[in-house]
C-alpha cells in the first residue's frame, strides 16, 4: 500500500498545496495515529478499558407500627444501585462501527459531486479534482478506566388506615444518578468569552456579516435603517482578535467559498474530525412527594394516586441531543427530558349488580302495585339480565414533557445553525433567544395547520456568537386529561364457564390533546426557528408566520375509540 495522507491543517481550501505523511503500515507516523490505539495491543486491555472490581452497594431500610394497632406503618429505605452498562454507552461496545476498523471521514462542501473524496475529474473537462488528500476522520472515544453509573436511591413514607375500607399512604421519595453517560465532541472550538464577544446584544449573525469575509475580516452590521435600508458597520473582526475563528466556523456554509473548512480551525485534535466522547460525567437528581388512597368496599374499588416531583439532569440518555456546548456540561442542567410535574391517575371498578338489582325489584314491584304482576319466567330472564355488570375506567391528568426550542438558519439570511461558531457537529447547534413571554397569546394564523400554542414573537434571533440564551427543555408540551372507560357483562353459561362481553371507549369525551415535539419524531420544525423578520429579528413577525409550523402541533393523542369484544373462559 502506497500513498500518504494530508498534514493536519495544512489543506485549509480547495486547490492548496498539501504535504504528504509518509504511509508506513509498520510504523505509522503519530500525526496519523493521533491518540487512536488498538484494543489488546502495546499494553492496552481487551477491552481497552481497565477494569473496577469494588462497587459496594449497601441497602438499608425499616418498618414499625408506632401505634401498636397495626393500622399504621412508618416506612423507610436507602440503597445504592450500580448500573453496568449497555451497548452504545461508554464501554466498549459504543466501539463498534467506529475507526480504525471502520473510516468515517467528513468531507465539508466538495467542489463537484463527483469530486467527492478529492479523485476523480471536474465536469466538462475541466481537469482534475481540487483538495487532494485524506479528510479528516470521525472517532468514537470511550474512557480508559470503567466507571459503572450508579444511582443512590431514598423514601420515606406514612401509612395509615383510615377506615376499615380505605387505607392512605403518603410518601417523599429521591433518587440521585452519578457518573450517567453522555456524549461529548470534544473536538469542538471554544467558544468566545462573553466580555470579548464583538457582538452587540441582540445582534445576530447576518449573511451581510459572513459575506464581508475577505481572508482577513470580518465586517459587522448593525440593523439597516428603517428609511435608508442602510446598514451601519458596528465591528471590525481582523485576524487574530477573538471571535475571528468562531466567525470563519459559523459562517462556513454560507454562499462565501473563501471560508475555511471548519475542520481545519481544530486544535484540541487537529488531524481528527469530530471525536464523540462517551463520558459517565452527567449528574441527575429526582424529587417527588407520592400520595395515594384505596378504597375497597362493597361493590366499589377505588383507587388515587398522585405525584408533584421534579426531576433534572445534565444529559436525560446517551442520545439526548441537546448538548450544544461539550466544554460546558452544567449549561445543560434543566429538567429532564421525561419530567412531568404532576400526574394524577384515577381507577375504579364498580359491580353493577346492587344497583341494577334493586332497579329490577322496584321495577317488579310497581308492576306488582298495578295488577299485572310479572310471570316467574319474566322474573329469571331480568335477574340475567340485570346481573355480572361492571364499570371500570382510569382517569388520567398528566403534566407536559419538556422540549428545547432550536434555532436554525433562517430564510432571510438572519442567524446561522453554528451561532456561537464551535463546529460542534452534534445537536441542535444552538438556541434562539428570549425576548417575551412564551406563554401569551399568539395571534391566530389561518394558513397554518393548527394553533400556535405558545407565542413565536418571544423568540428573536441569538446573539452572534453565542448558544442562544433560553437553555435546553425550555417549553413543555400541553398537559393531557384523559378519560378510558369499560362497561363489561358476565353471563354463566355452564358450571365452569363463563362469557364475557366488552365495551371500552378511549378518550370518552374526545378531548383534543395536543403535542407540539415528540422525540420519537426528532427535531421536527414545529420546535425549530427557520425565520426571523422586522427590525427587532422576531420569529413572530408577520412575514415569518405564512404557514409557519413553528410551535404549532404536530400530532395529538388518540381520538375517541370505541371497541367491543366477547371472551369465552372455560
């Protein structure tokens, strides 16, 4: 095998001279390599972590009758519970599909589609490929040492009976999760410290401020004047003066060709691409007051429960997507993904018989009263009729999950998906900011497809250079009350068996229900900011709204169902 590849950083655009790495398959120059090692070889384990044998999880708990008359009991328990990992998490297993063995390479903006990967000829004869040279590689990252994510977990809670039938517990229960996993580009730029930000709070990134690069600077504009259209120049950005790298990045993209390929801008591992880094560094906390109330006597059981908990976390799972600075763990913080502050579930069974009983017998009686007393046959058939009834239903109200409100490029040329310029790679990229109340009411657009359920106009465009200043979960979905319902009939067919008949209705009162982000759908546009107008950058002025789908619903919970069954148990 022959051929060398390119020296890091040295093939900024199209067209450079590239020096190349002499390709010795026996002794690999290090800049290839890079930190890139083999499992089993040259001292590193198998597994190519070492290993942690010692994880003590102590449990304790108790119970007691404080009152002696066992109608009440005091409960308590502590533990620690170690999780020791899945496929895809920061073990081994996330090594799969990755290099050496596996060459994932990026190659940003190829001049041609049939120059991709730097061979070949330009079209129309117009010689050969420019940007010779091997592209950076995509590594996946796992620790050198395991370290196994465990979860230390509390409750205390009241029991008491309440009456011979009803029996009411109330409960504080916690739970802290330590060394979780999340996924890092470590490879990513650092950001521009807020006090040398050339940027004017709320001023965006602009196509004007991305086209004015000339190798050298940047130009920043102002907002144009409302009569002239003019925009002033605010900043100059020269080489060499922060925020000029993190410009060349999040402009990059942009009908400018003379920007530099992000990957060349790297100095954490300038001969890699991206490098996702799976870390058990992410840190949860759950909180949560639990009550509950049963109640079974004569025909009726009946069930309550109800939780108010809060709980947040750094990186809800491995693939939460949400991280937009990997230099800045904590600036994630919010609640998790799967928080919802309230839940209320309703249940109960209620046997008809009693009551359909008791109907049938005064049915019989008036009939008696009135002279016609009914026939014995009669008598039998409305005992069948009128027994094995039941109702049963689950009444539920459930708080909203959160979701991130994404900013994205914008159609006019306003903002850009790498605003804070860290050619991260992974995640929304960055956030819009806040500049009103979300929660007010939005004016009612007919060319869109449903409501908007939170107000666009909150939101304007970042300012440059920044992640947006809204942070991660900032909205939740609408909560949902939700009513199921059964209404069963049991006939007695022989000695040992029975045949059952159903009907159940799922959301009985056909309650619109809304969801607006649904992460089973990814990042859809209903969550995202695609464009930003008038002079304040809104993404609820009017010419953004035209069949915007921006907070709008994108799908709601089941509507009414009403299906039927027979059931034959013998």
């Amino acid at each position: 095998m022959t051929g060398g590849l390119a020296v890091p950083g040295s093939c900024n655009t199209f067209g450079a001279n590239c020096t190349p790495i002499p390709l010795n398959l026996t002794n690999l120059d290090p800049r290839i390599t890079n930190g890139l090692v083999r499992c089993g070889s040259n001292g590193v384990p198998d597994g190519c972590m070492s290993g942690h044998w010692f994880n003590p999880a102590p449990r304790i708990g108790f119970a007691f009758d404080p009152t002696g008359d066992g109608k009440m009991s005091v409960r308590a328990g502590y533990g620690i519970f170690y999780h020791h990992g899945a496929g895809n998490e920061a073990n081994t297993g996330s090594l799969e599909g990755s290099a050496p063995l596996v060459l994932d390479m990026t190659q940003n903006r190829p001049s041609s589609y049939e120059c991709i990967g730097g061979v070949g000829e330009l079209p129309g004869g117009a010689g050969p490929c420019q940007g010779k040279g091997a592209y950076p590689l995509n590594v996946t990252s796992i620790p050198t040492a395991v370290t196994w994510p465990y979860v230390q977990q509390w409750s205390f809670s009241i029991q008491r009976q309440v009456s011979k039938s009803t029996v009411a517990t109330i409960a504080y229960v916690g739970s802290k999760g330590t060394h979780l996993a999340t996924d890092l580009q470590i490879n990513q730029l650092a950001p521009v410290a807020p006090g040398q930000n050339p940027f004017l709070p709320g001023q965006p990134i602009t196509l004007s401020d991305c086209s004015s690069y000339d190798g050298n600077r940047f130009a920043l504009y102002g907002t144009p004047n409302p009569i002239t259209q003019v925009a002033p120049v605010t900043a100059m950005v020269n080489e060499g003066q922060p925020g000029f790298v993190n410009l060349q990045a999040a402009c990059f993209g942009t009908p400018n060709t003379n920007l530099p390929d992000p990957n060349s801008l790297r100095t954490f591992a300038p001969g890699l691409g991206r490098i996702f880094s799976l870390q058990n560094v992410a840190d949860s906390n759950y909180n949560a007051l639990q009550a509950t109330l049963r109640r079974a006597t004569g025909p009726l059981t009946l069930g309550v429960s109800y939780s108010y908990s809060h709980s947040i976390d750094d990186s809800s799972d491995r693939s939460d997507t949400t991280l937009v600075n990997a230099l800045d763990l904590a600036s994630n913080r919010a609640s998790s993904s799967f928080d919802q502050r309230h839940l209320l579930a309703i249940n109960y069974i209620y046997k008809l018989d009693s009551l359909l009983d008791k109907l049938r017998l005064s049915l019989s009686n008036w009939s008696a009263d009135s002279g016609t007393p009914a026939p014995e046959v009669e008598s039998r058939v409305g005992h069948v009729i009128a027994t094995g009834w039941e109702l049963s239903g689950i009444t539920v109200y459930q708080s909203g999950t959160p979701f991130s409100v994404i900013n994205g490029a914008s159609s006019n040329g306003t903002s850009v998906l790498d605003n804070a310029g860290v050619a991260n790679g992974i995640g929304p990229g960055s956030y819009p900011d806040v500049i009103g109340n979300p929660r007010s009411k939005a004016p009612y657009d007919e060319n869109s497809i449903g409501p908007a359920l939170y107000n666009p106009a909150a939101f304007a465009a970042p300012t440059g250079l920044t992640f947006g200043n809204i942070g991660r979960n900032f909205l939740n979905n609408p909560s949902r009350l939700n009513f199921d319902a059964a209404l069963l009939k049991h006939f007695k067919v022989t000695e040992g068996s029975t045949l059952e008949f159903r009907a159940e209705a799922f959301n009985v009162f056909n309650h619109t229900e809304f969801i607006i982000y649904d992460p089973d759908r990814g990042n859809q546009a209903n969550n995202t900011v695609s464009c930003y107008g008038g002079p304040n950058y809104s993404a609820g002025d009017p010419s953004c709204q035209i069949g915007s789908s921006f907070l709008h619903p994108i799908e709601a919970h089941r509507p009414r169902t009403v299906q039927f069954g027979l059931k034959f148990a013998f």
